[in-house]
C-alpha cells in the first residue's frame, strides 16, 4: 500500500522551491535561505487520545497534525521550510486514510509554503498515529525563545481564548505570519504557543525566563465558545477559567517591552486583535491582581500531558 | 509520565556543539556547518510489524529506529547532525519502556556525534510506535541520490549481505563514515542503502538513473548467517538468494566510474570490505551475466513495504 501512496502523494506535492530533493530518495534535501541553522519540532496526533475518528474527519486530522508543529514553529519566530510525516495506518482502508490526512495537510502546507518532504508510511492492526516534524529557519534572526522575558515586560496575546473543544482547535490558523511581522517590525523578549492551557503555558515562560507574572483577568480576551462552555455548565467553570485553562487555543503569548508593547497594542498590526493582559515581574509565580493593588497566586492549572 | 520521562532524558543528553537550543522550548535549534541545505529522512518502527517487544529488547529497538535513519543519511553521503523522536507509548510501563528505548539510543547517538533535538512522547492503549526523523548536512557537497549512476560505472558494495534476520537488522553498525570517505577521496556517482533487499534497493537506483545493471552475482559478499539460513532450509533459498533479497543489511550500494572503484577496490579505504559485483549498462533491467558472455534476467525481490 505504501508504494500506492507515494505515488498517489507524489503527484498532489507541487514543486517546492526550497525542496531540493524530494520524496523518492533516501532522504529530501531542504535549502535554508538564512544562516546555517534551522529549527525543528516534532508532534504527534494519536487516535483515541488526541482524536477519534468517530467524531473527526481524516482530513481534519491531519490538517491539525501539522498545524500545532507550525504554532511551534511560529512560537520561535521561525518561517516554515518543510516538513515530514510518519503515518501508523490501520491496515484496513489505510490508503484512503492516508489519502484523507493528505487532503487536509496539502492545502495548510500551501497556504503557509511549506515543502512536504516525505517520511515513513506503514499499516498494523493498531490505532492511526500521524507523527509530523516541521522544520524552519530564522533568517539570521534570533529565535523567540520561552526563557527572554524581563521584569517590566508586558505580556500580550493574539485571539481569544476558551471552550477550542468545540472547534477552533481542528480549524485555528497557526500564528506563523503573525510572530514574524511582530518580531521585524518590535522587540519581542519571550514567546510560545498556548497549547496546555494559557496559565500553564505562561507558566513555561516564567519558568524558563525565572520570573513572575502578574495578570489583570479582566483583560483575557474570552472566545465566544468558552462562554457557550460555561453556560452548558461544562466542568461547573466560568468562562474566564475556561479561556485559562483550556488549552489548544494555539494563540501567542509574548513578553514584550514596555515601550513595543504600547505601540502593538496602539498599532494593532496583524489581522487578529493584541491584547495586553499583564506583565512580568521580578520573583516568580502567576498572580492575579485585584483592583485594591494586591495581588493572590493563579494555579497553573491547564492541559498536562 | 512526559514530564517525568523529559527529566530523565535531559539529564542524559550531554551539551552538543550543533545544538543552539534544546528540549524543553517550542523547538529545538540545530547549526549547520556547511552551506544552508540540509538532508532530513523519517523511519518509523512499529511494534508488531518491525519487531515484536517478546522477541527484542527495547534498547535494540530504539537502537534500530535511529540506525535505519543514520543509515538513510550514509545513503545520501550526509553528515548527522541532529534527531527527533516520536514515542507512542503502551500505557503500562511506559516510562520504564521509553527509558530503555533511549537507553538504546543514546550510546548510538553519541558514537556518531548525532544531536538529540527532542521529540514528542505520548501513552495510549495502543502498541509501540517510535518515529526518529534525522537531519544531516552536505558540508557543500553534492548529496549521492539514487540517480546518478551512468553506464560503465562499476557496482560496489560494502560488507556482506543475507541472513540478516539472525541479528545483523538489530546490531548493524550504519554506514555514516564509510559514505563520508568514500566520497571525500574518490567519485561517487550514485549511492542507496540496503533496507529491501540487494536487487530491490539495486533496482531502485537503475530505475531513478534511467539505466540498468549486470551483476557477476558469484562476486556477491555472502555473510555467515545466509549461509546458516540456506542450511537450515529456510524459504528453502540457498545462500546467494538470501544475499540477494533478504534486506535489512543496512550496506551501501554504490555506482562509482571504472577509474575509482579500481582504486577503491584496490585501496581497501574502509574497516568493511569494499567489493564489485557488477556494473552499470545501458538500456534498463537487472542482469546476471554468465560465463559465456551472455546474460539472464534478475527479478528484483526483496522486502516489499
């Protein structure tokens, strides 16, 4: 079935500037248009713990396989080069299965220009996993790293927040072009992707940064479906702790300075609303401040792997 | 168990050069040596299609998944520069089973100075699934693709082929630094490894170089172990067919112009035996040629994925 694939593959994957050598050989070969490093990530959708086929597409799946390694991409500021998949089919009706990934990848792969540069294909008795590795460059910039926020930073983030079970983390759109018209056009200190849940991923960031955070929760822009969450009653949770905790939101969180950080919000540059919902702080821990002008700990509560 | 088990890895990956930035951000971040283009390849080993956990230790099984990767990077003439792994864990024992993959790993990483750049690990209900994509860079180099093989190039091959069943899949050593040499001293028009079988992986260069090849196939190195399957009946194949269509010996295959296999040949550069079993034609096809002059058809057999 493999062979089948590939040439079914094969003549859906257009030429690709960056791809020297593509599916066919032992390996691809990716040109990078920066200096000589290059980023790399990896992850992998698992059916019936990440998805289930019941209540998803094939071609939603694979859409999202390799949209949360470009937020990952987008999360270090780096431009997308190419990827490669791995796909553990179950043997009946694998080829119309990788097919149906396929049908969602390609068209996300188009959209941000990225090379599918090939992988591995096999079918078993087991359940589906798709396995993506995205690889990017930085065009002689420095990467956005979780461990560059200061004090004094303010913490800014793209898009709302909350209740992406009910959709929005099979459909977002990775923050690729996002991350990198903020990092050419303002001094961005720190960055990452939410994907555990927005407390818990601000959480990485000051870990990494060894510092704290201080949030006013009233600004946390709430999606329309955390709402809708918390008014089915979903885990009794308002919708604030749903827009904190949820996760695959799949949004940015950035530490910005001060004085970018005014002209972000000022500028709203992107095609998506910044939204500026605290700072970093000496010390370390989250808080939430309250109006008095003292502050209790937020829980990183949120997605654990 | 993924925080737990990224905690223990850590701990274990020592500093590497190539590494700018390692587990634990969004991504990883490999440096390049040579100009901007890297080689990238995936392999996925599954469990209960690749290897059964009764029959193999882990830490072969982890070894095996990134030696057929360096093993892809040798085929290409790259250098190893970094790694990522995709680990889908059984849920019961999983730390203890990741561990021991890496265990594997590891040693193999460090003997070819491979950066390990993270990776994604998951649980589930389902059986192993590890997925090693590796990067490797061409150090301004030509890569040696299957397709460059030209009538009157001389077929080498390192080492011995068959039986490889008996142990050789899981202990082979792949041939990073065997390709590197050979390519630094003498010219290498085109170059695959051994997965599939000798006939089959031969038969995937003539077909990408539009050519075909004549083999003298009493020149083919046979290990000891095809020897020992052909006595024991298995397939009831004698040794020669073994060597010809087992697969897994991991060797390179290699299309070199007269002038250097000659000196190859005659050099002996390699720890591994360096042998011509035939050559290069025109036309397309695999040949055996007899002793008359004349030749025969060879079915290109092998492992078919």
């Amino acid at each position: 079935m493999e062979a089948e694939f590939l040439r079914w593959l094969r003549e859906r994957l257009p030429p690709h500037p960056r791809l020297k050598l593509g599916v066919g050989d032992d390996a691809a070969i990716l040109g990078f248009a920066g200096e000589p490093a290059c980023v790399v990530t990896s992850d992998m959708l698992q059916q019936g713990v990440d998805f289930r086929l019941e209540d998803v597409s094939p071609e939603l799946v694979g859409r999202k396989a390799l949209a949360v390694n470009l937020s990952d991409l987008a999360a270090m500021g780096a431009w997308p080069v190419g990827v490669v998949i791995s796909l553990a089919l179950p043997r009946a009706n694998a080829l119309s299965l990788a097919q149906r990934l396929y049908l969602g990848i390609l068209p996300l792969a188009d959209q941000f220009a990225v090379a599918v540069a090939g992988g591995d294909t096999g079918t078993w008795e087991g359940p589906l996993v798709i396995s993506v590795t995205a690889i990017g460059e930085l065009r002689g910039q420095p990467p956005l790293t979780r461990s560059g926020a200061v004090a004094g930073d303010a913490i800014l983030v793209t898009g709302e927040f909350g209740g992406s079970l009910l959709g929005h983390h099979l459909q977002f759109t990775p923050r690729v072009q996002e991350a990198i018209e903020l990092r050419q056009a303002y001094s961005v200190h720190a960055a990452t992707d939410v994907s555990d849940g927005l407390l818990l991923d601000l959480w990485h960031i000051v870990q990494a940064s060894r510092c704290g955070a201080e949030l006013d929760t009233a600004r946390v822009p709430i999606a329309a479906d955390a709402i809708r969450l918390a008014a089915e009653g979903h885990r009794q949770q308002t919708a604030l702790e749903h827009a904190l905790g949820d996760g695959e939101d799949f949004e940015l969180i950035l530490a910005v300075p001060e004085k970018d950080a005014k002209r972000i919000v000022a500028d709203q540059p992107l095609e998506v609303p910044v939204t500026r919902i605290g700072e970093i702080v000496a010390g370390s821990g989250l808080w939430q401040r309250d109006r008095a002008g003292g502050r209790r700990p937020l829980e990183p509560r949120g997605y654990e792997h």
